[in-house]
C-alpha cells in the first residue's frame, strides 16, 4: 500500500485512483536508502507529446503535470519564426513556469538546413539541438557546434529508419567528434530495435545528452508504444545506470499512445517513472 500511495503522490495530479490503473514492476525494485537523494534525473516533456493541442493547452497540461522543462518541437515554434515571434512564444512558456531547454527533432539533408537549424537554437536562446541529420551532414554539424557552442544529440528512431534505427548507428559517427556532440537517447525506439536501454547507457556513457523516456509493448519492430511500467522496459535498471554515470540532462516524457486524449497516460507514465527514480517502487 505504501508504494501504491507513494506512485499516486507523484503523478502530481488530481486524478481519482481509477483513473490510474495498477502497474506491474519489471526488473528489480529500487529502495530510498540506496541514493543520498531522489531530486536528479529531472523530468521534462517532449513536445511531441502534445502535436494536437495548442501551447496554451500544452502548458496547462504541464502545470496539471507539475513538470516545468521541455524541448519543444517546430509546429509550436516555427522554424521561419522571427526573433521577436520566438521572444513572444519563449515569455508564453515562461510566464507559464516552463523553461524550454532544447529545440527538435529536426531533420537535416543539407548545409543550409543545418544553418538553419542553429540559427533557430540561437534565437531560441536554448542549449540543445536535438537532430536528425543525414550521415554526409556530421562534419559541418560539428563546425556549428564549435562556433555557436551549442550542443548536438542525434536522435534513434527504431528499425524503421533508415537513417539512426539504433543510437549504436549515431554513436560511431559521432564518438570521434567534439564532445558537445552526442545522443538523445530514445528508450522506446532503442528497445524496439533489440537494444536494451540501460546497456546503452552505460555503453555511451557521457555521449548521451538528453533521452525520450516512454515504453513499449515489444522488443520488435511492431512494438507498440504504452505507459511507462506497462511494457517491457525495466526501468529500475535505467535509473541504475543513469546514475552509474552520472547522467546530467533531463528525462523528457516523450507519451505517443491516446495522443488525442493524452493526459491520464501521461500522468500515469510521470508518476510511474517518478516512483521508480526516488524508490517508491
């Protein structure tokens, strides 16, 4: 009962018990007394969580969320937005208690995309670009990284993509380069791709800038993405090796089930991954 109420506490939301289904814990427990604290790993949103709802709803549903960091996503902030646009959107965020830390995923095929792409992170006054860019693109990727120190994480995308189906793919053309440059680690996609996520953390070690936390139903391609707890993930192991390393970034709650009606899986998913980080479940 203990660790049942402790799940609800963090869901940080005013939900009744019913909404929230009961979990089933994969892997081995955590316990509070093996961390001397529970306030790292912090939680953020992906935007994409929220492509069918309007910033003024996105941010309601983050404060509902008690969850104040995101990177947010061009349907939001359009890339051909200007300086003073991006002011005006950034203060939305702002004046609502969220601190936008990162742009993306953006998808690059060529030289001026990427320009692009930098440009826009620098008037976003954000830190993070996370990215798709095409193989031919890393060399001058990292030439932007050094001149406008902005950090780069490229993003996997599970076996269907042919570009970074697995972070293993995005590792070897990256872990030569500038140390700015690295992963944003998709938990979900990873797994779907026959990677476990806590082995790749430990493998990729301080590459790793920022990550998607979400689960999924299956290690296959036709894995079907869930609640976080409900799936095959074990998140327990995840938390283990982020703080094996040393992990600094965020956590970004990347929810893409019921994305019309997201937030009661949202807030399953937060509450759940919350529980697992401070050793409640």
């Amino acid at each position: 009962m203990s660790s049942r109420r402790n799940f609800l506490r963090n869901t940080a939301l005013g939900l009744t018990a019913a909404t929230l289904a009961p979990l089933v814990n994969k892997g081995e427990s955590l316990h509070f007394d093996e961390f001397e604290h529970s306030k790292d790993l912090p939680v953020g949103i992906a935007d994409w969580t929220f492509v069918n709802f309007d910033i003024p709803q996105s941010i309601q549903m983050m404060q509902r969320l008690d969850i104040h960091h995101m990177t947010i996503k061009n349907f939001h902030l359009p890339f051909n937005s200007t300086k003073e646009k991006i002011d005006e959107i950034i203060k939305q965020y702002k004046d609502g208690g969220i601190s936008i830390y990162g742009v993306g995923v953006i998808y690059m095929k060529n030289k001026d995309e990427v320009d692009q792409a930098f440009e826009y992170a620098k008037n976003a006054g954000v830190s993070l670009i996370i990215g798709v860019p095409e193989h031919d693109q890393i060399d001058y990727v990292q030439e932007k990284v050094k001149s406008y120190n902005i950090k780069f994480a490229i993003h996997n995308h599970g076996p269907e993509d042919k570009l970074y189906p697995s972070p293993e793919i995005a590792y070897n053309l990256i872990k030569d380069k500038d140390a700015r440059m690295g992963l944003c680690l998709d938990i979900g996609h990873a797994q779907r791709a026959g990677v476990d996520p806590a082995k790749a953390v430990l493998k990729y070690n301080k590459r790793i800038l920022d990550m998607h936390i979400k689960d999924v139903t299956a290690a296959a391609q036709d894995g079907k993405a869930i609640e976080a707890g409900r799936g095959i993930i074990n998140f327990p192991g995840l938390v283990r090796a982020l703080r094996k390393i040393k992990y600094l970034g965020h956590c970004g709650i990347e929810y893409e089930k019921d994305m019309k009606d997201p937030l009661p899986g949202i807030a399953e998913s937060v509450g759940y991954f919350k529980g697992v980080k401070d050793g409640a479940l």
